[in-house]
C-alpha cells in the first residue's frame, strides 16, 4: 500500500511540474524559464525536479511528445471508425480545433510561442518525430478523400490538401487563442462554417 501511494504521489508530482513548467514557458518563453522558477511555481526545491526530469530541455520535449500523442489520439480514433469519408474528415477537423481551444496552453507551447531549440536535439527530436507521426493523420484523411473520388480532380497532391486543411485549423485555433478583442460569434457556430467552408472548397459537389 505504501509503494501504491509513494507512486501515486510521484506521478501527481510529476504532472504538477510539467503543468507549471507548461504555464511558465508560454508565458515567459523557453528561454527566460528556469528550473528554479519552476520549482518555485510547484513549491519544491530545485532539487526535486532532477529526480524526474535531466534539465529544462527534457521537460520540453516530454510536453512537445505529450501534447501531440493527445492530439493523434483523438484524430486516429476518429479516422478508424467506420463513418463516411466526408463525416470523418468533418469530425477530424472539428476535434483539431476543439483540443486547440480546450487546451489553450498546450496548442501555444506547440504552434503560437516562438521558441529558438535549435541548439536541443531532444526538443527537435520531439517535434520531429510526434509532430510528424500527427500530421501523417491530416495525410491520412487527405489521402483517403482523393482515394475515394471524392475530391475535385483539380486537387489530387495529397500533401497539398493536407496542408491546406491544417493550414486552414491552425487559423482558427490560433485567432481564437490570441485575438481577445475581436467580436467572434458563438464558437461552436464559426467552427461548423469554418468546417463547412473547407469541405464545400474541397470536395466534389
């Protein structure tokens, strides 16, 4: 029971530093972060975080792999189920722009923040590899919508409609995030237009 609790209490812990660490890096950027500012956020020592993570980088590329397996986890459930073509790529872009806007700080940590890791290859490696292997459902979906016909015959490079859809979410997502003052009307409302509008743009009539 003992061991039970003590692992617990390490994997809250742990949560607890990448959710501060999370919150300090969009706010302040990756840079102007310290390990130390972090543990004061957490309200432990230093110290503590080297027990989980090997420096500041690590916690990155542990937030950059995270952030996308959340994001390719509900983007693959969506695109192997058994709906039509033109449903699932509805739903997949819509559940895109829903985790964008339910998770504000994880979507900034990935595509809104400028951050320089040029010189970290564990937070290159990340986005690399997870930022990849996500993207390749956005190629997935493409690649199933010209397969299937359904696409205008103009538009058959899978890499072209890929991009342009994601292209087309990101827009959303970061203008929802980031343009506070703006008269938007009611979200769910500008999320099926936006929906509508790519669909209506791509697909045969």
């Amino acid at each position: 029971m003992l061991t039970a609790r003590r692992q617990a209490y390490r994997e809250s812990l742990r949560e607890e530093i990448l959710d501060a660490a999370r919150q300090l890096f969009v706010k302040n950027g990756y840079e102007a972060t310290s390990m130390r500012g972090i543990a004061a956020k957490v309200g432990c020592s230093p110290g503590i975080l080297y027990h989980y993570f090997q420096d500041k980088g690590d916690i990155m590329a542990h937030l950059v792999r995270e952030t996308f397996h959340q994001l390719r986890t509900r983007m693959t459930a969506i695109r192997n189920d058994h709906d039509s073509v033109p449903a699932r790529m509805r739903r997949g872009l819509r559940a895109y722009i829903e985790f964008g806007l339910e998770h504000p700080h994880h979507y900034e940590l990935l595509f809104v923040k400028p951050f320089d890791f040029e010189n970290n290859d564990n937070i290159r490696a990340a986005f690399a590899e997870d930022g990849d292997r996500t993207f390749a459902c956005m190629r997935a979906m493409a690649a199933e919508a010209i397969g299937s016909g359904l696409v205008r015959p103009e538009i058959q490079d899978t890499e072209e409609l890929a991009q342009t859809l994601w292209v087309a979410v990101h827009g959303m997502v970061s203008a929802q995030i980031s343009c506070h003052g703006f008269p938007f009307i009611e979200r769910s409302r500008l999320i099926d237009r936006l929906v509508d509008v790519l669909l209506a743009g791509v697909l045969k009539s």
